[in-house]
C-alpha cells in the first residue's frame, strides 16, 4: 500500500471510532429503554434534536460551550424523559389493545410532536455552533517530525470522545455498583422477580426512561459543535441509535458500544470508499441484515463464548 | 342486515355524485375512498393478522410508479398500471414478506419500516429508471371531469371491501386472526403460519399497490418523496386504522373520513397548516392513550358507558 | 408410535435434555413427571417441533419428525397443550375450536360441525359464544383440549392440564381423559399431582435435571428410589 492508501485508510479509521464512541452513547440511551422497559422508543432522536437546541440558545444567548451544555442539558432530559414515561407511555402499557405494537406508535407520535414543534418555533433553517476551537487539530507531523504520512485529530472531535467515553464509564460504574443502578438491571432481567425482591418497578422503568433520554440529550450537545442542527434531524439520529442498539444486542451495554465503534467505522469506511449519499441506506440494510442474520448482536456472540459454546 | 347496510351505502356512493358536487368536493370524496382502499388493506395485514407494518408506503410507491413507468418508459396509457401494479407489488411483497415476516412484531414494523425508507432513496438513486427527484408527470389528463375517476376508485374500494369480507368470514379469516392472537399456538394447531402470513401481506400489498397506480393517474404526478414517505403514507395509512377502528371492516373507512377531513380543515386554516404534523402527532397520541381500538372498535366500550350512566 | 432416541439439546452451555430415549405404544397414556425444571416442557417443545434437538431424532410412527416445524407435526398427527395456557384471547370459544377443525375440514360446514362435536365432548357447549379471555381457569385449561382434539390427532400432549384445578374441576378432566383413551387416541401427559397421573397412566417417566431416571409402571416408579430422592429429597430414600 502507498502511504497515500496507509494515510487515508487510518485517517478513515479514527475518524470512525470517532464517531463511534459519539453513536455508542446514543445507543446507550436506547438499549437501556428497550432492555428495562421492552419499549421501542422511536422519538429518541427527538431527544436528541430538542438537546441540541437547548445547547444552541444557550450558546446563542449565553456563549455558553455546548460541552458546558452537557451538564444543563442532562437533567432537563432526563425530567422529559420521566414526563414522557410517566404521563404518556405507562398509560398506554396499562390499556389492553388488540394491536400490541401501541408502544411503537406512541412514541412515533411523540416524535411527530416534538419535530414539528421545533420546525415550527425555530424554523426549518440549518443552524451550527460556531466555537473557536472547531478548526482546531492536532497533526502527526507536529510530534513525528518526518512521518512519512500525515494524520489529524480535530481537537472537537477528541473532546466530544474523551466526553463520550467517561460518560459511558461512569454510567457502567452506576449501573454495576450502586444499589439503583441494581434494580434498574434487576427490572431488565425480569421485571416480576424484580417486584419481588422489593424493588419499585414502576419507578424503575421512569427513572430508566429519564436516564436513557439524558444519554441522548448528552449525546446531542457533543454533536452539536462538530455537525449542525436542524428540527427534522432527529429520524437519522433515531435510526443510528436502532442500528447500534441491534448490532451490539437489544438491552446489553457492552453490545451498544460495540455496536456504535463498528457502525462508526462502517459508516466512516463507505462516506471515505462509496460516497457519502448513500450512509442512510448503508445504516438501513446493516439494520435489517442483522435482524436476519444475527438477532441477538454482538452480544450473542460474546455469550457463546462465554458458554464455551 | 349487515349485507344490507353495505348494499345501501354503496348505492348511496353511486348516485349522489351525480347530483353534481363541486370539483374540489369530489376531490376530496375521490382521496376518503381512495385512504379507505389503504386503510382497509393495511388493516387485513395489520388488524387481522398482527403483522403492524410501517412501510406500506412501499407497495403503495411500486404501485404508482409501475403505472408511471409504463407511461415513462413504454409510452403506454398509465391505466394499464392498474392490473400491472398487481402483478409487480404481489411480486415484490413476496420478496418483502421473505425477508421481513420471520420477525416478530416491534422488529417487523422496524423491518418494513426500513423497506419504505430504502425504496425511497432508491428511487431517488436510480435517476434513469425512475427520473429520481425530478418524479414523473403524465402530460395527458385523461378526464377533465372527475367524475370518472370517482367511479374507478369506488369500484377499487368495492371490490376491495367485499373481497377483505369474504377472506375475513373464511377459513383464512380465523388463522390470521389465530395468528395474531398467539402465533405459537396457532402453529401448534396446524396452522402454515409462514404461509398464512404471506398470504395477508400480499393481498395487503396488491391493494395498496392499485391504490398507488390509481393515483399516478388521478394525480398526474408522482416523485419519490410523495410516494414512499414515511410520514404521509406509512404512518397516515397506519392512523387512517387506528382512528377508525382496527379489525373491523367499517373502521378503515371511518378512519379515512376523519383523516382526510382534518387533513383539510388544518391545511385551510391559514396559520394551522405548517402544524398539521404536530396535530396528527397529538391525535395519535391521544388515540392510543384513550381509544386503542379506534372509533369502532371503541363503540362497544363507549356504549356500555352510556348504558351505564342511564342505569343509575 | 412415537420413538425418541438419545435427545439432547443444549442452550447456551446448559445441557437441558442428555440423552432421552424412550417410546410410546398406540393408545397408551405415558405419565412425564419430574420436579420443575426437570425438562419435561422442553422435551413437549422438541417432540412438538418448537426445539430442534442439538443430538438424537424423534420418529412419529416410523417417520423422523425431529426436522419438522409444529404446523407439518401437527398435520401428521401430534397436537399439544401449553402449559401456561394460550386461548386466542379475543375470539369465542367456538372460534377457537373452530380455528383448529379447519385443518381437516374440507369445508365451512365439516369445520362447523366438528366444532360442535368437540364442545359437546368436552362439556363446553354452554359457554360456546363467551370470549376465552373471560373464562375461568378450568374451563380454559379444557378449551386448550378441546382446541388440541379439533386437529384430529393421533396423539395428544398434555402440558400440566390438571393443575391449578380444584376437585371437582379435576374429575371431570379425567372423565375427558378417560374419553379421550377410549376413542384410541395415545396421550403423552406431564403432571405434578401424583395421585391423578398414577391413576390414569399406563407407564410413566421420570425426569430430573434433563436426564431420565426411570421408567416403568405407576406402582414401579412410585418405589423407585431415584425417583423418590428426587421428589423428596435424599434422606428419604435411604
């Protein structure tokens, strides 16, 4: 291979791992819901949407850094998501309908609401957070003075990672070692042993759902100095956030990380060798040949070895 | 009786357009029959058998475009989509309903959900095929009048009606509906669940399908963001049900009254129309928090309450 | 009538049926016990065609069935019970029954009258128009026979149909047995409550931990100390 080959194959690969670790704390939110709640949340990325323009006022209004916004932007959507939860979804869990896939559709309606209000109040228009630092990058050649290829490493895109990744470390040590962080993982596995051993079921699933929702609203204030934010952005985020979630295993966490690293290599891979047009439907035929080939993701296969099976 | 009442109605449809409505009236009456013909087919597939789907967009958009195609291409009279589409969509939905009927409830709705999507872009894509964005018009109306379309898709949704009653009141009927219920028993009892299912998804395609290839000619033109959108033909067809009543044979054309209507109200209204998403989002929500089963399929819970109230 | 020859199936590691061979002879009543998770339903979803067995083959009058999916099984002559019952919920009783005589029916009135047949044999005629979901236990645990005996099966299996019933509900689910046996159909049946699978089965066999420990006739199988210390523990076969 030519070092042009080498240089545009690893600049392809890091820029996928990347956006990896940004598509595996989407998917996080995601696969918690689904694996607490066994609902298909399919206003996810409207979540997303809505924390990015929180991000944006606030960086409009304020010069607040959308990496400060994570921390403003967390506990507004985890109380969305616990509204949401409480007043929208848990009624409909309650009614017997002849078509169980309610869930589904309820949360399609959210979505619905959610992207035509912000198209509504913010217009349809692009709009981008300019910080200082969005050029901004290191090079290889700056610390390897005769490197015989050129690598960089956009300063944003590392923050938004770094930011990603200790979320994501923090989010396994609530979930491994606290006591709420137990029943939450409690309810997944089975809600009714759950209840049994005491724990409140209904809660679980509200503070899953708000916990899941500030993942993403997280997510979204990392995106937003690196892309650019319009009210209808919030489908492909959704799709992303599916893709992942079935890739790495519906409800397993190490699954959606996974997931996320190798869709973010994967879309990096095609954007870098087909064409950039063509990543949603990328996105889409991955989702559906692992529905077929692999239902349980990544994660069935690392319980196969685990089974020694 | 209830033989009866459909008899009735469809005579009522036959004669009172001539009476003479306006052009805008028979517009509108031309799209309520034309969702009812959707809704009634997503409803066999849906409301009978179980199988939710989100992307009847799809069967819809090969149904137009075989017609526009035909026209495009061949230079033949759209018309001809008609009986074409059927053949085209039946063959499609088989290939749809291998990949996607093996999964099970949320994961099939997501499956054809992503049909819908991936055949929109395709269509965007295939630019010499298709004519991609640029859509296809058809430059010669056949009729000024509308009546005559009126005619044909009142005789689409007759046909349609009636044969969804015959399969429903059949031994077909009851295994979708056994399916539906719990596939794994109806297996157990002997039931071709693959097969069964097959069979509601392609007579559900080939409705839709005609539906589509009647509005490449009634419209004159069709492009890939009309004819395979998600949001308004998946999921209004999906709503045209849920408002007017799944499984039920009169939902589906209630739901496409109210649907249509609204659709129209909000878009009249000056300043109500960039919301007519948010609307539909909240009736949606609405309908599934406090009538899942529809207009219809409430009736019998709504009536108890009234029964209920005089009661006392 | 219907052979099993060393079935095993794992899932994950986990090795829920080693090594079960036994058969069933026409029109005689085979008792499955075991305590719970001994593997008795998972042995019903392998001979049923829900599992295919990772080892071994099951042959249903000299044919192997061990490939094929419980609808082509059913077809042939196997019908089964769940054990958490499954009605399907929003129709009729009748419906339910009728659903299932559509399989051999050639047409709407045969459906119909096999139907009426099948309720009248199980005692359910009265309640023909209720929708299953509203029926009392007992009722439903017979729907799911009635259902089973509309396929015209050749062998019927049992999945716990007697528990959770009280006395008189219980009578009268052996009646229905007992009817059942004389019409030559062959029943495989899985129960808990010993007095009741005694009485009726002609051989009977013991499961534990996916293994079989015993066969033989009721009075065998009730001295039988592997079976004995299963039940009730170590001490008291000793």
């Amino acid at each position: 291979m030519t070092p042009a080959q080498v240089e545009v194959l690893l600049q392809t690969l890091i820029a996928g791992i990347l956006l990896g670790g940004l598509y595996a704390l989407i998917g996080l939110g995601m696969t918690l819901i689904m694996g607490v709640m066994k609902i298909i949340n399919l206003a996810h990325g409207e979540l997303m949407m809505v924390a990015m323009y929180i991000a944006y006022w606030l960086f409009v209004f304020f010069h607040l850094d959308p990496y400060i916004s994570v921390f403003i932007a967390i506990p507004v959507l985890f109380l969305l998501g616990v509204a949401i939860q409480k007043f929208l979804i848990n009624p409909v869990l309650r009614v017997d309908s002849i078509l169980p896939q309610n869930q589904v559709i309820l949360t399609v309606g959210i979505g619905m609401v959610l992207s035509n209000l912000a198209t509504l109040f913010f217009k349809s228009d692009y709009r981008s957070t300019p910080v200082d630092y969005a050029t901004k990058a290191w090079y290889l050649s700056d610390l390897w003075k005769n490197s015989p290829i050129e690598l960089s490493l956009s300063f944003a895109w590392s923050v938004s990672f770094v930011i990603a990744v200790a979320i994501t470390v923090l989010l396994w040590f609530f979930l491994a070692k606290t006591d709420l962080g137990k029943a939450i993982r409690a309810t997944a596995q089975d809600a009714d042993a759950a209840v049994l051993m005491g724990v409140n079921v209904g809660m679980m699933r509200v503070i899953t759902f708000g916990l899941g929702s500030s993942l993403v609203g997280a997510a979204g204030c990392l995106f937003i100095p690196i892309y650019y934010l319009y009210p209808t952005l919030g489908g492909q985020f959704t799709l992303i956030a599916f893709v992942t979630t079935i890739l790495g295993g519906l409800g397993s966490t190490v699954g959606a990380i996974i997931g996320g690293v190798i869709l973010g290599i994967f879309e990096s891979i095609t954007a870098t060798y087909i064409g950039m047009g063509w990543a949603p439907v990328g996105r889409f035929i991955v989702f559906v040949a692992v529905l077929i080939f692999l239902p349980g993701g990544v994660a069935s296969i690392l319980k196969r070895r685990r089974f020694g099976r | 009786m209830k033989k009866l009442i459909s008899t009735f109605i469809l005579a009522l449809l036959i004669v009172v357009p001539l009476l003479g409505f306006s052009s805008y009236l028979m517009h509108i009456l031309i799209f309520v029959i034309m969702w009812a013909v959707i809704g009634m087919a997503w409803n066999l597939l849906g409301g009978y058998c179980g199988q939710v789907s989100f992307g009847h967009a799809a069967f819809f958009g090969i149904g137009a475009y075989t017609a526009g195609i035909l026209y495009q291409k061949l230079g033949m009279s759209a018309w001809w989509g008609l009986p074409l589409s059927i053949i085209v969509v039946t063959f499609a939905s088989l290939i749809i309903g291998f990949i996607c009927l093996r999964l099970r409830g949320p994961y099939f709705a997501l499956a054809t959900l992503a049909v819908g999507v991936i055949l929109r872009v395709t269509a965007e894509n295939l630019v010499g095929f298709t004519q991609g964005d640029l859509g296809i018009m058809i430059r010669e109306r056949t009729w000024v009048e509308k009546i005559w379309y009126y005619y044909i898709i009142l005789l689409i949704a007759a046909v349609t009606f009636y044969t969804i009653r015959k399969v429903i009141e059949s031994k077909l009927g009851y295994y979708f509906v056994a399916i539906r219920e719990d596939q794994d028993a109806a297996e157990s009892l002997g039931i071709n669940t693959t097969l069964y299912k097959t069979v509601a998804l392609c007579l559900s395609a080939a409705f839709t399908g005609i539906a589509g290839a009647f509005y490449m000619n009634y419209m004159g033109y069709i492009d890939p963001n009309v004819v395979f959108a998600l949001h308004d033909i998946s999921i209004v067809a999906i709503m045209v049900v849920m408002v007017g009543g799944v499984a039920t044979f009169w939902g589906p054309v209630i739901g496409a009254i109210i649907m249509v209507l609204l659709a129209e109200v909000i878009r009249s209204i000056p300043h109500l129309g960039a919301a007519h998403m948010t609307l539909f989002g909240v009736l949606l929500i609405v309908i599934i928090i406090f009538l899942p089963n529809g207009i219809a399929g409430g009736l019998p819970r709504i009536g108890k309450r009234l029964r209920m109230k005089r009661v006392t | 009538m219907l052979v099993c020859r060393n079935i095993s199936i794992f899932f994950g590691g986990l090795a829920a049926l080693s090594n079960i061979s036994f058969s069933v002879g026409k029109g005689e009543i085979l008792g499955l016990i075991g305590p719970n998770g001994a593997g008795k339903t998972t042995l019903f979803n392998v001979i049923n065609g829900f599992y295919r067995p990772s080892e071994g083959d099951v042959s249903f009058k000299d044919r192997k069935i061990s490939c094929l999916s419980p609808h082509q099984i059913c077809a042939l002559g196997i019908a089964r019970t769940f054990q958490v019952v499954k009605p399907l919920q929003r129709m009729s009783v009748y419906d339910n029954v009728l659903a299932s005589a559509f399989l051999r029916a050639k047409n709407r009135t045969q459906a119909d009258n096999t139907a009426h047949d099948i309720l009248e044999f199980a005692g359910l005629y009265d309640v023909k128009d209720l929708i299953s979901k509203g029926l009392p236990l007992g009722k439903r645990k017979r729907l799911e026979i009635a259902r089973a005996l509309a396929t015209g099966p050749e062998m019927l299996l049992l999945d716990e149909s007697f528990a959770g019933l009280n006395p008189t509900e219980l009578n009268e689910s052996i009646d229905i047995i007992k009817k059942i046996k004389a019409q030559g159909i062959t029943m495989m049946i899985i129960e808990h409550h010993m007095k009741v699978i005694m009485s009726i089965s002609d051989r009977i066999v013991a499961l534990n931990y996916g293994e079989k420990i015993a066969e033989g006739t009721p009075r065998e199988i009730s001295v039988n100390p592997p079976v004995i210390a299963a039940y009730l523990g170590d001490t008291a076969s000793a």
